[in-house]
C-alpha cells in the first residue's frame, strides 16, 4: 500500500503553527494574481517535482510515484533517468531505477468537489472537466462527487459506475453565490478516510476563493494531509488564485492550474488525469535496516527549467523470513551424520544461515544453498532442540525449530549363558557393539580391574573363575571408538564354590568332627559288645552251694577242689560272700574221686543252654549289623573326602571291622566251650 506521509512530518511543530498564521494571514493579504491565458502553474515558477506517495511494505524495496511539471504546469513525462537523484536520510542511494509509466498499482479513490455557486456557462464549463475526469477511471478506481457554494452536499457517494457519476454531474444546478471551499475541502477528506486501501486524491473545480467563514484554511490543510490525499485546483476564474489555497495544493503535493480559454477546464482536467495515474516510478533497493522507523526521502531532479526536489517520510518496514528446516523433522531421532538445508524467503537477499543445537551454533552458512552436513555423534544423548535462523541483508529474521532425540553413538549389549557360576567353571561373555564410527577397542574389566582388551570383532572373552573367591563380581565391557566416544554394559555374576570340595580351615574342621564321630560310634560299639560279653558270662555260669558243718570245737581245714580235664572253664570259691584264693592243683588220679559234697540247697533255676544261646546269638547279631553298617559309612565318605579326612574315616572304618570279627571270635567262644563241657560230662558219667 502506498506511503503518503503529511508533508508536515519534514518540518517543525513551530513551523506548522507559522503555516497557519500564513495560511490565515494570506487570505486577507495576498493578491489575486492575474491569470494569462491556456494553463499556467503559480508560483515559484519553473520545475516542480511532486512525490505523491512511496510504498515501503516490501522494504527494502522501496518505489516513489512522482510527477513533474513545467513552469506553465504541464505534466513533464520525458525527463531521463539521469535527471533523479535519491537520498536516504540525506545520504544518495547508488542505484535508482526511473520510468515513467501508468500507476495502476493500486485503486484510486478520488473526490470531486464542485463549486455550484457559478455563472451558468462556468456550471457547462465545469461539467465538461467532471465528466473527463470520470472517463478517466480505472475499473478499480472509486469516485465520489461533493458540490459546494454556502453549504456543502454529497452529490454521488463512491461508485465505480461511471454512469451514475454522468447523471450526478448533469443533473447540476446554481443554488446560490457563496463559496464554502474549505469545508468542502474538509468534508472531501472525511469521505477519503473511509477508503485506506486506495490511492487518494482530492480535485477541486472552483472559480473563486473561499468566502464562508467556519472553516479555517488550516483545517482544510490538516484534514487532507492527514489522509495523505494531493489536492489539485482547476481554477476557472483568476480569483481561484488566493495565497492559502496555492499553499495548500503545493503542502499537500498536488497541483494548481488555470484554464480560462474555452476549453482550458478540460485541458487542465486532463493534465490532472496525468498527475493522479500518470508519474515516474523511482525504484531503488534501501540500505537501511528494518527498524520500522521513519526516515526521509528526498528525490531531486534537475531539468532544462532548473532544479527542484520534493521531500517526504517512509517507514522501513521489518519484513517476515520464511525458513523451512529440512533433513530432521520433529520428534525424530536421528544418529551419525545428518546433512541438513535451510530453505529461506527473505524480503532482501539472505546474508546467512546458522543452524544451532540448543542455541549452540554448530554451523553458519553465507551462501545458497544452505546444506549443513553434521555429525550428530558431537551431541550428547538425549533430548535437544534444533534451528535453522536466516537473516537478510537488512536486519529480517526468521527460524524454524525442530524437537529431536539424538541417539547414542555407541551401544554395547552383553550376553553370558549363566550369571551363577561354580567356581572352576569357565564363562563365555559375548559383547555386541552398535556404532557409528570405527571401534577401537573393547576392553573387559571385572572389579574394576582390566582383565581382557580385544581391537576387533567378535567381541567374545572367556573368564577363567578359578582366580576368584566366592560371591558377587561385577563385570563390565567398555567399547571406545575413534572420536573418543565411549559406551558401556555391565552384568553381575555371582560365583559359587564347589559343594563338595572342602578346603584350608574349614576343610579340616569338617574332617576333625567327622573322625570325632567315628570315635564316639566306636566307643559305643566296644561298650556295646562288652555288655553282651559281659550278660553271656552271667547266663553260662554254674553255681553250686556246699553247707560245711563244723561239730566240735576244734579247728579244722577243709581243701575244696574242682577239676576240669579240659582246662576251659575257670572256678571260684567263695564263703559267706568273701572270695577264697585259689590255688591251681594237678587233676587228680585216675579213679580218684573228689571228696563228697552235701547240697545244703539248689541254686535258682536257670534257662536251658539252648535258649540262651539262641537270643545270645540273636543280639550278637543285631551288634554286628549295626557295626557293619556304621563301617561301611565310614568308609564310603573317606573315599568321597579327600586328604588326612578321609584316610581317617577309612581307617576308623576298618578298627570298626576289626571289633566286629573280635565280637564274633567272642560270641562263638562260650558254644564252643559248653560242647567241651558236655563231652567231659558224659566221659565222668561213663556215658549216660
């Protein structure tokens, strides 16, 4: 949209408040110039350079509509290119491109304020310059009619229908002499206001100056420059040409002509049709920067008539950068080596591209196209932000940002059969390294001790655990690649010892109680055997009474003697419970019998040898049995139990087999002697 800026913008608050005591003063005091005949242009006379509006919405682009016209007032449209100059903030731009050339850029919205306070052939002379003007417009242009002598009445609202413009401008008439040129002015601009997205201007066709009082000449000024509307003059009359009104066509940059031949009103309507969609186009590329600030605009011309130069503001207007991030999309996760590209629309030419991580640049690129290869392995693992920023030759900005997860550049998985191990054992670990770049190394450390370090795939290590003591190790494979990135696994093995190994202290402990075992079982089994012996003897002895009857008072000796050829059986004498002592006699002689015997009584009745023998034999039995078990106990765990231990339970098994055969020697023993006995029986009895 064009940018047509209040020329008072250039000058000093106190300068527009002279302007106004000008603008007053010169109604009373200036003289009405005389005007000559065709079209002339009031003063200062010679060049006049307009700039009527200047579009910086594409900044730094910046394009200037200007118009030229001769001292008589004529539009100028052959002046070279040379001719102009242009300055920024007074400082000349290098290069400006000129051409003179149809301003259809933009919709024109025009008013026509028509003084109806006329003479009849003034009215027709008027109409013929309204109705030019109308056939003028373009099909996107508006025009509104106003007509204006003591009071001021809208004749025709916009409307681009040209038709109804025709019949608003015949169909008017002279209502009075009065002439409200400044509130007509001031009503005009009010309508322009409702029009923002237009070209604006203002044509006023009068044949006399203002004469109603109310409105003041500057708040005609102000209402239209504020809207940024040139406002142009056809003076039909000489008395057109008042001080304020030349001062108000020249501060807001239109144009004041003259026609007062027969057809000057329509020769000056179509110079003005000239000034409002006719001009130069001037066009340069701004150095400034987009501050959105105002800054000056001059362009001077020089021609055959001389110099001049129009002067107004424009804004530089910051610019959107469009930039789209290609080669991560968000959410992504990317590893290894990602080629990024920036695409950029700039207002101006793009001067650089930085792509950054985190807000960390990690490359900067001046020039298109803007590719970026980055080695996503320089990041840590993890959630980060990536941007493409572009900046132009004046100062635009835009990015476009992307959340992505950069994967680790090194992984390392372990794999073991069994993490419970039996000391002795060997364990396979297997290590499966996931990388980017080249692995240099892997090494195996179990406590935090190296123990292992393999350069190339497979990554396999055997773990010897006989080195080790009971319990939990940790065990860690370390991978390194060759831009010193590191990854890691680890797992935890837990050795056990042998079940059925015993070793140093415990070993012998274990083997002391066993034999202490062994000795208790002995021990018993000898207490055991010795009852028995001991019950056997008590079954198998004979006792026998003698009654001795001393009658007389005198003292007497008596030899007791038993006698058993065999010599198996022992015997003992005992009186009144006191053992005798014995005295070991040679059998007596063939024939010779001992002396008699009384029995005083029987001795108590006593089980049959047959049945003692039997459960004697019994229980003997039982005894060796157990024994025999308890042996080969012992000596099954001295062959299982290595060392002094076990060569102790097989020896205390063997003393167990020995008194084994001893009991049985003395069990058998008594048998053999009670059939001696009964042999010798039957040798005294002779048989019976």
């Amino acid at each position: 949209m064009g940018d047509r800026r209040p020329r008072t913008q250039s000058a000093a608050p106190a300068i527009v408040a002279v302007l106004a005591l000008l603008l007053s003063a010169s109604m009373a005091l200036a003289a009405p110039a005389r005007a000559s005949a065709g079209l002339q242009a009031e003063d200062p006379p010679g060049l006049t350079v307009a700039v009527s509006r200047v579009e910086s919405d594409a900044f730094p682009q910046v394009a200037a509509w200007v118009t030229l016209t001769s001292a008589d007032g004529w539009p100028l449209t052959d002046v070279a290119s040379d001719r102009f100059s242009v300055l920024e903030d007074g400082v000349p731009v290098p290069e400006a491109s000129v051409a003179f050339a149809n301003d259809d850029s933009q919709p024109v919205a025009l008013v026509l304020a028509l003084d109806v306070s006329t003479a009849a052939k003034t009215l027709s002379e008027m109409q013929q310059a309204a109705v030019t003007l109308i056939d003028a417009l373009g099909e996107r242009d508006q025009m509104a009619i106003v007509t204006f002598y003591s009071a001021v009445q809208i004749a025709q609202p916009f409307t681009s229908d040209k038709a109804h413009l025709r019949g608003a401008v015949e169909q008017l008439t002279v209502p009075g002499s009065s002439t409200a040129l400044y509130e007509a002015i001031l009503t005009a601009s009010a309508m322009l206001a409702e029009q923002p997205e237009a070209r604006k201007a203002l044509v006023v066709v009068t044949d006399s100056e203002n004469n109603v009082a109310g409105v003041s000449a500057y708040e005609a000024f102000h209402a239209a420059n504020e809207q940024g509307a040139p406002v142009y003059v056809l003076g039909l009359t000489s008395q057109a040409r008042s001080g304020s009104l030349v001062d108000i066509v020249r501060l807001t940059g239109g144009q004041f002509l003259s026609g007062v031949d027969p057809d000057g009103a329509v020769l000056a309507a179509q110079a003005v049709e000239k000034l409002i969609w006719h001009g130069y186009q001037v066009s340069y590329q701004s150095s400034l920067q987009a501050d959105d600030a105002d800054h000056e605009l001059a362009i001077q011309v020089t021609g055959e008539e001389g110099a001049a130069e129009d002067r107004t503001r424009f804004t530089a207007r910051s610019g959107a950068v469009s930039v789209t991030l290609l080669g991560a999309a968000d959410g992504e996760t990317l590893r290894g080596a990602v080629p990024l590209a920036a695409e950029v629309n700039a207002p101006a030419q793009v001067v650089s591209v930085e792509f950054a991580l985190d807000g960390a640049t990690i490359g900067l690129v001046d020039a298109a196209p803007y590719h970026l290869e980055w080695n996503s392995a320089s990041a840590s693992p993890g959630l980060h932000t990536l941007t493409a920023r572009a900046v132009d030759a004046v100062g635009n900005q835009g990015e476009a940002q992307v959340a992505i997860e950069v994967a680790a550049p090194l992984a390392v998985t372990l794999s073991v059969p069994q993490q419970v191990i039996t000391i002795g054992q060997s364990v396979v670990i297997d290590a499966l390294v996931d990388a980017v770049s080249a692995v240099t190394e892997v090494e195996l450390r179990i406590d935090n001790g190296v123990v292992s370090v393999v350069d190339a795939a497979p990554y396999r290590f055997t773990v010897d655990t006989s080195t080790y003591a009971p319990g939990d190790h940790l065990v860690i494979v370390h991978a390194r690649d060759q831009h010193d990135h590191t990854a890691e696994a680890q797992v935890n093995l837990r050795l056990t010892a042998p079940p059925a190994r015993a070793s140093g202290l415990a070993g012998w402990v274990r083997g002391l109680l066993l034999a202490l075992v062994a000795v208790v079982l002995v021990v018993i089994d000898i207490v055991a055997l010795r009852s028995i012996l001991k019950w056997q003897k008590r079954r198998y002895q004979k006792l026998r009474r003698l009654e001795v009857r001393n009658l007389g008072n005198v003292p007497s000796r008596y030899q007791l003697r038993a006698t058993e050829p065999a010599g198996s059986l022992r015997f003992q004498f005992a009186i009144n419970g006191r053992w005798l002592g014995q005295t070991e006699l040679q059998p007596a002689e063939s024939g010779t019998l001992p002396a008699q015997t009384q029995a005083s009584a029987s001795g108590p009745a006593q089980p049959s040898g047959q049945d003692v023998r039997t459960q004697a034999g019994q229980m003997a039995r039982q005894v060796g049995d157990l024994s025999g078990t308890l042996a080969g106990a012992l000596s099954g765990v001295g062959r299982f139990v290595p060392g002094s231990a076990g060569a102790l339970a097989r020896s205390q098994a063997q003393t167990i087999r020995e008194q084994q055969r001893s009991a049985r020697e003395l069990t058998q023993a008594p048998s053999r002697a009670m059939g001696r006995a009964r042999g010798l029986g039957r040798r005294v009895t002779g048989g019976r």
